[in-house]
C-alpha cells in the first residue's frame, strides 16, 4: 500500500511520513535507511565523533537512534497489526541515547545492527495483510494505523539522514 493510503495522519509523525515519496510502503523500506546510510559512510567516517554543537548526538548517536525507534515503532505495528487494543506509550529517546553507550562501539557494528534490524523490518511489515496495515491503535495517546507507523520509520529516517548532511558535514569543510 502507498503513503497515499494512510486515512489517520497522526500529529506530530506526520512530518515524518510527508517526507517519504508516495510509493509503496515496502519500497520506502528498501530505499530509505541503510542503503542511503551505507553511500555516505565514507563522509560518516570521517565525522567520527564530532558534534555540531555541544550536547548534541554524535553519528553514533544518531544512528544508534534510529535502531531504537525502529524496534519501538515495529512493536508498535506488530501490536496494532495483531489487533491488540491496548493504548501504547511513549518513549524517552534521549534517555536511550544517553544509556545506549553508542560510542563504545565500531560504526560498523552500529550500521550492521540498523541493516539488519530494517530487513527483519522488511518482513514484519511484508508478512502484513492489506488489512492488518489499515488496523489502528493508540500510541503515545494519539490514533495511528500500522501503515502509517511503516511510513514514519522511513521518515524518521530520512530526517535524521538530512540532520546529518545539512549540520555535520559542513564540519568536513
């Protein structure tokens, strides 16, 4: 199903879902994330550890961000794909960011856990009737459908990718 499809936009989230382009979500999937994070590695690496301002998050971080919000956002789905009605909460992504100890790993590692972390994600969401897709739940108190979390994965994604070329790699000079 297509971004088009999404009958319940949730607030907030729906800056992240505008910005993936009006495919198929299983398409959305295997273009956005690992793939456009493994063409930039080389610029990736050259960042190391470097911040654009202080307090802010290092690659790492970042990317170390995005595995925990897909493992949260893929819960999420799973749940509501079940038909499970139970209300689902938020998060705090800085405390995960801050225990995370991202940086005490190889950049490698971190982007071989998001890899595989979206294929497994592939095949939740491929494993999803057309049905299941459109079933809705409560996270974070606001309505969603499953597709729309599929959606918000590859945004969330996206933006934080756009984070990186518009505010570290002017640091590469």
């Amino acid at each position: 199903m297509k971004r088009s499809a999404i009958v319940t936009m949730p607030e907030y989230f729906d800056r992240y879902i505008m910005q993936v382009d009006d495919l198929a979500l299983l398409d959305a999937l295997a273009l956005t994330g690992p793939k456009m994070l493994q063409a930039e590695m080389d610029k990736l690496v050259a960042l190391g550890d470097m911040v654009y301002a202080p307090g802010k998050w290092t690659v790492k971080d970042t990317i170390q961000h995005l595995i925990d919000c897909e493992r949260v956002f893929a819960y999420r789905a799973l749940r509501i794909a079940r038909t499970d009605k139970t209300p689902l909460p938020g998060f705090d992504e800085n405390l995960y960011a801050e225990t995370a100890a991202a940086n005490n790993r190889s950049l490698d590692d971190v982007v071989a856990e998001f890899v595989s972390v979206r294929e497994s994600n592939i095949l939740l969401f491929k494993s999803f009737t057309n049905a299941a897709l459109q079933h809705e739940g409560i996270t974070n108190g606001k309505p969603v459908s499953v597709l729309a979390i599929g959606f918000i994965i590859c945004g969330h994604t996206q933006h934080h990718l756009t984070i990186l070329k518009e505010r570290y790699y002017p640091l590469l000079g």
